[in-house]
C-alpha cells in the first residue's frame, strides 16, 4: 500500500479531476462536498460561505441540514456534529481562500469498520482512525489540500469565465468595431456625394442602401410628403421592394402611411411590429422601424426599415443607427435645398443665366479690377426684345418659355468665357463684356446678339421671329457703381427701341431724354387720374351730300365721328398722341386710356344720338390700340361700355391699323368676330400703307376700310395714285365694305373721289377735329 | 406462546416441503416460489406461500424465468390484494433455499412494527441522479409517516411529530432495485442520498435480464422498464447488513490516468486494456479475442482503493474492447488507484456465509425473520452451478430458520456507512429482525 502521503496525493488527483470538469459554479460546491465525502469515505461533508450560509452540502437528509451546527464548526467552536443515521459524528472544517472564501467541512462516523467485513481481509492495511473516526493529520492535510483545490479551481474557473467574457467582450467589441467601421465607410461615401454634389436622388439611395445593410434588414425606403399635396406620401428612394410594388405604393395617403406616417406625424423614431400595418409597403413583412428626416428643422419625410425575420428586435443600438442615417438624408435634402436656394437667388430658373444679383456683383468686382489695375472698363449690353409679348400672348407662356431659353442660349454663344448674361426682366438681358477695348468693341458684340437673334427660333414645330433693342454703357466713370452703368445701358436701349435703331451707344443726353421720358410717364398716370385727356372729334361725311364745290358740311351730311385723343398737358398745352401714345403704350397705360376714351366717345355719340332723328344716328369711331385689341376681355369690356353708354353697338366703329391684324392672328379673327357678332364694325386704317395682304380681306372680318391719307394726297395729280384709289374703292365695293377717304383737304381730291365711288370722307376740307361744343354747333345749328 | 422464541407454526397451507417459513407472533416474514408454471399461476403460487401472516407490509418479486411479468404480478395480485405495496425485478436467477436458480420468488413480510412506502422513477437513462432522488423520496415519505403515527399515538390525532421524540420504528432501511443493463449506477446512488443523506442505510442491487434477456421492474400495478424502484420500511427491530466479496489485492496499485465513471481509458498513462492484461500475465488470446478476455477478466476484478478497502468492480465488460479501455458499472476516479484483486472458489464461498452470519451479528441479538440476499451475477459464473449450490448452502446454513431469499444480479447495493455504495462481484445480505 502506498505510504499515506500519496494516498492524500492520490485523493487530491481524483478530486482535482473531478472538479475540472464541473460546467458551473453552482455545481462545483455540490461536486467538492461529494468528492470530499468520497476521498475521506465520510458521512458528510459541506461547502460554507464566508458568512457561514451552506452552499452544498451531502449527508443530511433534504431539508434537515443543520446549518447553525455547521457554522459553529467553521468557526471552530464545534468539532463534531450529529447527523441522523450516523450519530454524532466528527467534524474538521478548513478555510477556503480566493475570491468565494468559506469553509470545506467534514463530518465522518465514528467506531466501527467502514465496510463491514473489510477488517477480516485487511486489517494490515487499517488505519486506528477507522476505528474511532478521527481524521488523521495525512486527512487533515488531505481536507486543506481539498479546499485549496477548490479555491484554485473557484479561481480558474472565474478567471476563465472572465477571459470567456472578456473573449466575449472582444468579439462583441471586434463586430461592433467592424459595424462601425462599415457605417463610417457609409457615411463617409454619402458625404463625399453631398460634398461632391451628386445628383439628389443617387444620394438618398446610398443612404437608403447603406441603413438596409448595415441593420440587415430586408427592405429599405424613404418617403416625403409630396410637397403639392402634404397629406400624401411619396417613396422617393426604395431598395429590397420589388420594382412592381414600389410602384403601386409610391403615392400614398398619409393615413396607409403606416410607420413611416407615424415618424413623420410624431417627429420620433417609430417601432412597428403589426404586420397589418404594413402590407402597403411589403406583405410579408413583420416589424418596421421609421426614422424622421428633416429639412431646415422641418420634418419633411421619414427613412423606414423592415424585416420579414420572425422574431426581429430594434434594439438600442439599431435604432441609434437608423436616426444616424436619417439625419443624413437631412444633411442631404438641406443641402440640396440650401443649393436650390442659392442657385434660384443667383440664377435664372428658366434659363440658367446669371440673376440681376449675381450681374450686379460680378459687375462691382470688374469695375473695381479695372480701376484699379487701370484696365479699359467693362462695357453692359442691355438687351430688349421686341414684341416678346406678342409671341407670348398669341402662343402661350410655354413657347413664351422656350423663346426666352432660345434667346439664352443664343447669347451665350455670342459672348466670351470671360463675359456674363444675364436675365434681369421678362425679356430683358444684360450682358457684361470683359476685355472690350472700347464702344467699337462692344457694338461688334452687340451686332452679333442682334443678328443671332433675327435668325428663326424654332417653337413647338413652327418659327418665331423676333427682334430686339440693344443699349451699350462703358463703366467709364469712376464714380458709377454697377446699378448706374446698368441703368445707363437701359437708358440706350430705350433709345434705340424709340428711335428704332437697334443699338445705341449711351450719351449723357439720352439721359435727360430718359428722364423726361420718365416725366412724360409720371405725368401720364397723373392725367388719367386728373381727367387731363380730352377727345376731339372729326366729322366723317357722306361724300355725296356735299354741295358740288363747296366744302361747307351740314348736320345732314355728318354720319359719323371720328374720336382723337389729346392731352391737355397743364404745362405744355395740348398734345397730339404722337407725343404721348407711344409712351403710354411703353409704360402699359394705353389700355385705361384707350377705355376712357371709348367710354367717352362712347358716351357723347350717344348723347347726341338722342337728339338726332332715330334713323340717322351718328357713328362714332374709336382708334383701338394694339395692346387693346389684344386684352382677350375686350369684347366684353366694349359691351360693357356701350350698355353703359346706352350707345347702340352698331354706332361704334372701332378703327386699328394693319399692322394689329398681322400678330396673334388667330387670337385677333377671334376678338373681331366676337365684337362684329355684337354688330360693332371694324375698320381698317391707313389701309394699303402697311403689311397689306389681299388675303386678310378675306380672312379678318371688317367693315371698314379706310383709304390712307398719302393715297389722297397724290389723287388729284398722280393718276397711278388716283387709279390706286379707285382700285381700292372698288375692291371695297367688291367686298362689301364701306370706304372712308381720309385727309380730303382739296375739292379735287373730293371730286376724284366720288369719282372713284368712294362713300364717305374724312378732313380738313370739311372740318378739324372739332371739340365737342364745335361738334353741337355743327350737328345741332344747321338742322342736323 | 413466547413471542421472542423460534416457534415453527404449521403453514396455514400446511404445506412445509415447498417453503420455509417463520413467523413471530406477530411479525412475519415469509418467502414462496414456483417453478415451470404458467405466469399467473406462478406468481400466484409464490405468493400463497410467501403470505404466512396478517396485515402483509411489503411483497418483494423476483422473476427469473421466461415468463410474462404482467402475468406474473396479476397472480400476486389476485392473491394478495390491489393495495399491499410491491416491489419486484427481472433476475437471471433466483436465490432460494430449495436451490432452484430459475422460477418466480416471492417475498413478504408483515404484521405489526412495519411501515413501508415505495417509489419509482422512470426513464433511468440519461438521468440516473434525478431517479435515484426520486425513489428515495418514499424514504422521507416513510419517516414522515412513522413521526406521524408516534405523534397521534403520543398526543392524539391533532398533534404533530417531535423529532425529538423516540421513535416507534427508529429502524429503517431502504431496499433499491436498479436497472443493470442501465449506466451509471453510482449517480442513481448519488441521487439517493443526496435526499436521505445518511439517515438511512440504502440496500438493493440491479436487476439482471431474465431468460427473456431484458431486465424489467416491478412496482404497484405495474411493470416497468428502464426504471427504479425502491422500498423504504420503518421496523420496531433493527435491520442487519452484511457484504462480502471475497477478493483481495494483489501486487502493487496502477494509477488510473484517464476515466470517464466507469469507462476506464489508461493505466499509468497506457492502454488501459493492455496495460491490465499485462499485469496478469494474460493469455494472447485475450488480447485479440473479446470473449476470451471476457472469460479471463470475469474472476480478476480490479479494487477502487477506499478507506479501509477496496471497491471491487467487474472489469471484464467487452463494451470498448476494440479501443482498448476497460469497461465496468461503478465509477473507477480519475487520479485514483486501483489494485488488481485475487481470489478463489475458496475465499468467494467463505464470503457467501460470512455476508449472512455479518448481516445476522448486525441485529444486535435480535432474532431474524428473514433474509433478502443479493449476489453478483458474476460470482454465479466463477462459482458455477455446483459452487453456487454450496454458496447457498452456506447461506442457508447461517440463516438458521430463517427464511432466505434473494436474487443475482447486475451490481449491488450497500451503504451502511460513509457515502459510498456501490459494489460489484459482491454479496449484499438485509437481515430482518
């Protein structure tokens, strides 16, 4: 038999083996107290705490452990304890050390053999302790050797729960690093194309394809409110929906918007995890979370997730990184707006050319460069166009839209890397040229705009032809800033579009001109406002009812008035329309003008109609400005007026020139018809002077024509010219339409004309325009 | 009539050449068997023989031939009453006085001074710990029923146990029946006693496979399978135990460098298989013929080194033999030592009276009733049928009138002191006094 020694060797190999494999904590106390029991062939034995509470403990029936008697041997106050079925038995209790200190306790029988029968057989290798129960000093070493196993293997295995936590930890660390090592690579490829202004859209699908990734989720989606419609939800950006349902879902009502619509409403991260709630997105999906996304602080819209795996949580840490993306797709709509902004306030939307800020401003730092580096100055090209709005009016804003962008995009090409254009008005343009040695340089530059623009514009299928007025302004003076060269610029082209020249390098007098201009505008609403427009009558007569030789004109012979405006200007007397009308026309005030003076007229004929006999009331004709004729209301307004006036329509002549029926022709025949079918006649002025075309006889419907005054001039010397005329009468006659010679001033002119068969006449032979008293006296005095 | 004194009382079948039996007055234990009959009848026969009193406490069936034991029991049964409790087991032999190894054995025990409970658990596999607590519940059960009783005897009915108080049974013993062809006996033992603690000697052995070479249990009604089933009894008269092996070591100890319970890996840090093979100086055959080896380690049993002795355990398990490792029921401690054991046909017959005269010395003058023996299996083959014939005898010889009955079987059970109980290649003998 091995000497005691390595039998305590022995017992403490087999303890620590069966110790080593214990899993847990819990089980490695019950283990010890079992091994214990076994190594010393005890009854019992037990684990303590430091505190004295058994931990495990073997011998003791269940629920019958004598915990106060265990204690008292831990503390050493007791050494032998009672345990049913064994007797009192004795008891030895050593420390255990290390991070769970406590006691080891055991307890044995005493007296006897432990195996009956054994001593027969073995006595020779009996120890006297089997005897009487004692523990030997080799148990006693056996039992310390035990509870410091148990300490060291309490150690080893907390020390390895620890290294398996912290290995845990490590892992948990390393995924997490990597996460975010993966969510950094996304942000940062999302910033990269918010910095390098990537188109909108490529950015929020990054980001919608970044926050599906790196949650794992199935599906992924950012919706908007639809700006023109905020109870509606648009998917802007989707990725893991199929391509045919996000179709079908990419409008809808805020109230299907499911989660997305509760982040939006709520302004906060949203958990779903109701799959009825989100059948519009994806069928099969079983919780969804939503983020809000903000534009300048306001909620605008919201990035959602979604997984169709059973059981999936939004933890913590998810949720902060669905915020993280959502702030991004911030970042991204704010910027893309705040660059909107800053374009749209230095860029014309429809066009693209530099705004009147972004002109101004590079206008200021090029003169201050060439001041200071005593360069030639920058010149401005103010570019007006002519008859945009005829275009605008008769084709519709759209190819209004697309002429301007034509007129853009022709500039351009004229100019220099160097220079700038500029939309500053409707169909106004400045142009900054840079390095122009003088005047001569920038009219070059100007003839080039000029002809480039007279070439067709093609417009939805058809030409469009337009012209325009240039003004030219050389910063030439140190003391002028860009607002004053600009305004130099539109002072030479608002001379060059008076003086129908084209271009017009500025003068200080255009100036003035410009100023008294702004006079004449000024003082013009003024005159609408004091009633300082007055109406002079010319009497129309039947050619025939005038006595052979003589030019005096009776009532009887007065079938009608012609209505011409003056301006009783209060400094400068009365003013023919030439000195006014084209400014009116300018400033947009010859409508209100041209109403009051058919509301006048209007309202005199009818008067005096009250007072002739009913069946030969007098007409009273109008001149109807082009940009009258254009109002599309204006049959209504003339209607009005003539209830009003209580004048019967087919009193009312309302006179226009050529020129009127050759633009927006369709919107023209339409006006004519509308005021014909009131019985309100039409007549042509100076016809045969202007854009004359046989062909608008038939097409435009008249009543009228009026054979111009340079035809009746030459009638009585010039036979091309009196054959010219009684072409025209009879072409009238032809056509059913009344002619009315104007400026008769000779009885041969007047006898050549009823010669031709012309019916009726205006002029100085039979009288001047006639104020309105001249015109009582002449209709009422002599019987008319 | 002296109560104390052996009075032999005609059988009240008055049959005395098929059974033994005694009775005190009146405490009784009585033993029956039946051989070659039908299953019923056999159960039924058994225990007719074995009911020698009133007031039957405990019925303990031993089943060894091929018989259906669903049959068997139902004969107990019909005779015996629904509500005695009952224990019982597969055997490959039965121990009886009439040396028939093969039949049905029934014992009982009864009249006053008896309290039994009984328990079971089932499955046993893969949870051997939690069956052995299971069962021993009937233990606690027991003593709360005995403390019960001396409590109402003591201060009427609504008065409740004083642990302090003698007890009217301060006797108790609780007999476990596990299933041989089970692993892992020690944890069915662990199980136990990590309920009833050392409060109560545990007794019993496992269940061998009948000629039908399946093992099967007994309890109630009911016939189990891979089961446990226990009988914990209270007595006014002590209990005696005794066990013998026979075995001694031999040579110098081996270190067992790998184990896991009772599969041994290496020895001294070898082969296991080889390395015990060598220390006996085996045969070559052993070495390569599994059944040769078999035969070989059967009588040469390896001893756990224990306090005071050996634990012997039955190495001779063929289960890893194409690994190399030794096999047996028992644990066998890693770090432990362990001797080769040695013995003859002499030393194990000496064991065989030796266990019943321990087991009779342990009633502390108290004449028996009876004797539940129960022998390792392997003993059986070392002794063969002519050496068992002469252990039984000796058995018998040292019961005296007492009758004996027992059963061989698989591993046996005997914890009297200290925590460790089980056994191989041993005989295990409960005296009832």
């Amino acid at each position: 038999m091995p000497p005691t020694p390595a039998l305590t060797a022995q017992r403490l190999a087999e303890f620590l083996a069966a110790l080593s494999g214990v899993p847990d904590g819990r089980s490695l106390a019950r283990v010890a107290a079992e091994r214990a029991a076994r190594a010393l062939a005890a009854e019992v034995a037990a684990v303590l705490a430091a505190d004295g509470t058994v931990t495990a403990s073997v011998g003791f029936p269940l629920g019958r452990v004598p915990a106060t008697r265990l204690a008292e041997v831990a503390e050493g106050t007791r050494d032998e304890v009672p345990v049913p079925g064994a007797g009192v038995c004795p008891a030895v209790s050593v420390p255990i050390g290390g991070e769970s200190p406590g006691h080891l306790l055991v307890a044995r029988s005493s007296g006897g053999s432990m195996m009956p029968g054994w001593s027969i057989l073995d006595e020779s290798t009996m120890d006297a302790s089997i005897v009487d129960g004692r523990f030997t000093v080799d148990e006693l070493s056996l039992v310390r050797g035990m509870a410091r196993v148990l300490e060291l293997t309490q150690h080893t295995r907390l020390t390895l729960q620890a290294e398996r936590r912290q290995a845990e930890e490590n892992t948990r660390l390393l995924r997490s690093l990597q996460v975010r090592q993966r969510l950094l690579e996304q942000i940062s490829a999302v910033q990269r194309a918010i910095t390098r202004r990537a188109p909108l859209p490529r950015i929020l699908d990054t980001i919608t394809a970044g926050a599906r990734e790196l949650l794992g989720d199935d599906v992924a989606g950012l919706r908007f409110r639809d700006p023109d419609d905020p109870g509606m939800l648009l998917l802007v950006s989707s990725t893991g929906i199929p391509e045919e349902k996000a179709k079908r879902v990419w409008r809808l009502p805020i109230e299907a918007g499911g989660p997305a619509a509760s982040a939006i409403e709520r302004d906060e991260l949203v958990v779903c995890d109701n799959p009825a709630e989100l059948v519009p997105f994806a069928s099969s999906l079983r919780t969804a979370m939503a983020a809000p996304v903000h534009e300048n602080g306001a909620v605008v819209g919201s990035l959602v997730v979604g997984s169709y795996q059973l059981g999936r949580r939004y933890h913590a840490g998810d949720r902060e990184l669905l915020a993280l993306f959502a702030e991004q797709v911030s970042l991204a709509v704010t910027d893309a707006k705040t660059r909107e902004a800053i374009v749209a306030a230095y860029h014309d939307s429809l066009t693209g050319l530099a705004s009147r800020a972004l002109f101004l401003d590079r206008l200021e730092h090029r003169l201050a460069e060439a001041r200071a580096a005593g360069a030639p100055a920058p010149a401005v090209l103010f570019v007006d166009l002519d008859r945009f709005k005829t275009v605008n009016d008769s084709l519709g804003h759209a190819a209004g839209d697309l002429l301007l962008v034509g007129v853009a995009g022709r500039l351009r090409d004229c100019l220099g890397p160097d220079d700038t254009a500029a939309r500053v008005g409707g169909d106004e343009f400045t142009v900054l040229l840079t390095g122009v040695a003088g005047p001569d340089a920038a009219r070059t530059v100007a003839s080039r705009i000029l002809d480039s623009l007279r070439a067709a514009f093609p417009i939805h299928g058809g030409e469009v032809f337009i012209d325009a007025s240039i003004g030219v302004a050389l910063g030439t003076d140190p003391g002028q800033d860009a607002e004053a060269v600009v305004r130099d610029a539109d002072v030479a082209m608002y001379h060059a579009k008076q003086r129908r020249t084209r271009c017009e390098l500025f003068q200080p007098a255009m100036h003035d001109t410009f100023v008294r201009r702004l006079a004449v505008e000024a003082n013009l609403r003024r005159a609408i406002e004091r009633g300082e427009f007055v109406l002079r009558y010319q009497p129309i007569v039947a050619l025939n009812s005038v006595a052979a030789g003589g030019n005096a004109v009776t009532g009887d012979a007065v079938v009608g008035l012609e209505a011409l405006l003056r301006w009783q200007h209060p400094q400068r007397g009365l003013l023919e329309p030439a000195e006014f009308v084209p400014i009116a026309e300018d400033a947009g005030l010859i409508v209100p003008i041209d109403r009051w003076v058919m509301e006048e007229a209007c309202h005199r004929a009818a008067g005096w109609n009250a007072r002739r006999p009913a069946d030969r009331p007098l007409t009273i004709t109008v001149n109807v400005s082009a940009r009258c004729l254009q109002q599309p209301g204006m049959p209504g307004v003339v209607a009005r007026v003539l209830g009003e006036s209580g004048l019967p329509p087919q009193c009312l002549v309302l006179e226009m020139t050529e020129s009127l029926l050759v633009h927006d022709t369709e919107a023209t025949v339409q006006r004519l018809t509308a005021l014909r079918a009131q019985r309100i006649r039409v007549a042509i002025d100076d016809f045969g002077t202007g854009y004359s075309s046989l062909a608008y006889l038939r097409r435009f419907p008249m009543d009228i024509i009026k054979l111009a005054k340079s035809f009746v001039d030459d009638i009585a010397v010039d036979p091309q010219a009196s054959a010219v005329a009684r072409a025209i009468v009879q072409l009238g006659h032809l056509l059913h339409l009344t002619t009315i010679a104007e400026g008769i001033e000779a009885a041969e002119q007047l006898d050549r004309l009823l010669e031709s068969g012309c019916e009726l006449g205006q002029g100085y032979y039979f009288a001047k325009p006639l104020d309105p008293e001249e015109v009582e006296a002449l209709l009422f005095s002599t019987g008319g | 009539m002296d109560m104390t004194a052996d009075t032999r009382i005609a059988s009240p079948a008055g049959d005395e050449a098929d059974s033994e039996y005694r009775a005190i007055a009146r405490r009784w234990f009585g033993a029956g068997s039946a051989r070659s009959l039908p299953a019923h009848e056999a159960g039924a026969q058994a225990t007719r023989q074995a009911l020698r009193g009133a007031d039957p406490a405990l019925l303990v069936v031993f089943c060894s031939e091929p018989l259906d034991p669903a049959g068997v029991l139902a004969g107990v049964r019909g005779v015996a009453g629904e509500q005695v409790p009952l224990i019982g087991c597969s055997t490959e032999a039965v121990i009886t006085a009439q040396d028939e190894a093969q039949g049905v054995s029934v014992v009982a025990l009864g009249g006053p001074g008896f309290t039994v409970r009984t328990a079971f658990a089932q499955p046993v596999s893969h949870r051997q710990r939690a069956a052995g607590a299971r069962v021993a519940t009937c233990a606690l059960d027991l003593m709360a029923a005995v403390g019960a009783a001396d409590a109402a005897a003591a201060g009427g009915a609504t008065a409740g146990p004083d642990p302090s108080a003698p007890s009217s049974q301060p006797h108790q013993v609780l007999v476990m029946l596990t299933d041989g062809l089970a692993p892992d006996h020690e944890e069915v033992l662990a199980g136990a006693y990590g309920v009833v603690g050392a409060s109560v000697p545990l007794i019993g052995g496992s269940a061998s496979p009948s000629a039908r070479r399946r093992t099967f249990h007994m309890h109630g009604q009911d016939v189990l399978e891979d089961a446990v089933v226990g009988a914990a009894i209270a007595s006014e008269a002590p209990f005696g135990v005794g066990l013998r092996h026979g075995w001694h070591r031999v040579g110098e100890p081996m270190s067992v460098t790998h184990s896991v319970n009772g599969d041994v890996l290496t020895l001294d840090d070898r082969p296991a298989l080889r390395t015990y093979l060598e220390r006996l100086d085996a045969p070559p055959e052993a070495y390569t013929d599994p059944e040769v080896f078999k035969k070989f380690a059967n009588i040469r049993p390896l001893g756990v080194d224990r306090r005071g002795g050996a634990d012997v355990r039955d190495v001779s398990s063929t289960k890893y033999y194409r690994q190399g490792w030794l096999s047996c029921n028992g644990e066998v401690p890693e770090g432990g030592l362990v001797w080769l054991m040695a013995g003859d046909e002499r030393s194990v017959l000496a064991a065989a009276g030796d266990a019943v005269k321990d087991a009779r010395d342990d009633l502390d003058g108290v004449p028996p009733l009876g004797f539940l023996a129960f022998d390792c299996a392997s003993r059986r083959k070392l002794l063969k049928e002519s050496g068992t014939r002469e252990e039984i005898r000796l058995m018998v010889g040292q019961a005296g009138e007492a009758p004996l009955v027992g059963m061989y079987t698989w591993g046996e059970i005997a914890r009297t002191r200290g925590i460790h109980g089980y056994h191989n290649q041993t005989l295990v003998v409960l005296a009832i006094g």
